[in-house]
C-alpha cells in the first residue's frame, strides 16, 4: 500500500469507526436487490422501500410471484422505478433459471444480470461474501480523484488505480470510508475542508493552496 494511501485510510477510519454498508439486508439477494434500487437514489429512500419490500418478499420465490407492475408499485417513490422494476423482473428469472435460486459470487456472473453493473457487483462481493473487492460509486470517485488516491476520468480506471494504490485486504473498507467521506464532508458542490481529516493529504488543496501563491 503506497504511503499516502496508508495515512488516509488510517486517519479516516479513526474519524469514521461507525462505519459501515448503510443499506439495510439480511440475505445476499437482499443486498443485490437494494443495491440495484440505490442507483441514483440515497441509501435512506432505499432502505424506507426496502423495510416493507423485505417484509413482503423475504426470499426469490415471493419475488418470482410479483408481476413488474406490482414491483414498480412497490417501488415507486424511487428514481428511474420503472427501469429499475423492469431489471429486477428479469433479474429473478435469471437467477432462478441459470443460477438455481442463488446469488452468484463471481464478477463475470453477477455483471450477467439484468441492471447489475461493476459496482454493483463489487458491493454484493464485497459485503455478502467477503470478496475483498472495492466498488466505485459516485463518492468514491469524486473524493479518490479529488485527494490524489486516483487520477483517473471514469470509474472503472478509478478502481483500477485504487486496487494498485491499496491493500486487498482493505478495498473494502476504504470504500466504505470514502463513501462516508464524501457523505459527511466531502461534498460535491461545498466540501468543508477546513475540517477534513485528510486536508493534508489532499491534492487538490494543495493545488489550490499553490495556484493562491501564485
């Protein structure tokens, strides 16, 4: 792990010892199902959705037997609902005909699925089944390019460039940390940065600090 990489992620796990995945699942294919709903959508009007959702549907049978049109009802207070009803739908089909029911544990298998892209995937990995894995999602990028972890203009160079800069054994922790960075300080239109732990390891401070003197 590069020495930079070492100072933030220390520094933000002491600052974020709480944390953790926000979304609420007891299952994988709990996990896979709010994880594909999260798209464009906060973690809390997902876990509102998925509080009754999972009560109602607690396994794939019971989610086999909704029609799209009941799944679009159950979901409708969330962004982009009828695409995101529509990839569920056939998700379930997949899952049950090529998968026997279960959630597959590999990225070529879960990116196979309907609306299930590369962080998507690198979240059920990582948290259902302890694949050491690092999902890059519009906090981690922003904040990983914004310090220097990353110096990259899409999120799968983003991931590439943050497997290199870390540890396997912490991909999955310094997303959450970044996520968590970016949701508590790190904020795409008025960062706080005057009490950013990681101020110091910052690059684009550094780049403002210097162009100031400039």
């Amino acid at each position: 792990m590069t020495e930079k990489a070492q100072k933030i992620y220390e520094k933000l796990k002491e600052e974020y010892p709480d944390v953790r995945c926000e979304l609420n699942y007891e299952t994988p294919l709990q996990l896979l199902v709010a994880t594909v709903l999260s798209a464009q959508t906060t973690d809390r009007q997902v876990n509102r959705v998925t509080e009754t959702l999972f009560q109602e549907c607690p396994d794939l049978d019971h989610f086999l037997s909704l029609s799209q049109e009941e799944l679009e009802e159950a979901i409708r207070s969330l962004g982009f609902y009828r695409t995101k009803a529509r990839n569920l739908y056939l998700l379930f089909r997949v899952l049950a005909d090529r998968f026997h029911g279960e959630v597959p544990q590999t990225m070529e298998e879960l990116v196979s699925l309907p609306g299930v892209g590369r962080k998507t995937a690198n979240v059920v990995l990582s948290n259902a089944f302890g694949v050491p894995a690092i999902a890059v999602d519009t906090h981690v990028f922003r904040v990983s390019n914004r310090i220097g972890l990353a110096h990259a203009g899409n999120v799968e160079e983003t991931e590439k460039q943050l497997q290199k800069a870390l540890d396997p054994e912490v991909w999955s922790m310094m997303h959450h940390l970044l996520i968590f960075h970016g949701r508590r300080c790190c904020s795409a239109r008025s960062p706080q940065c005057e009490r950013c732990v990681i101020a110091g390891e910052c690059e684009q401070r550094e780049e403002k600090k210097n162009a100031k003197v400039g």
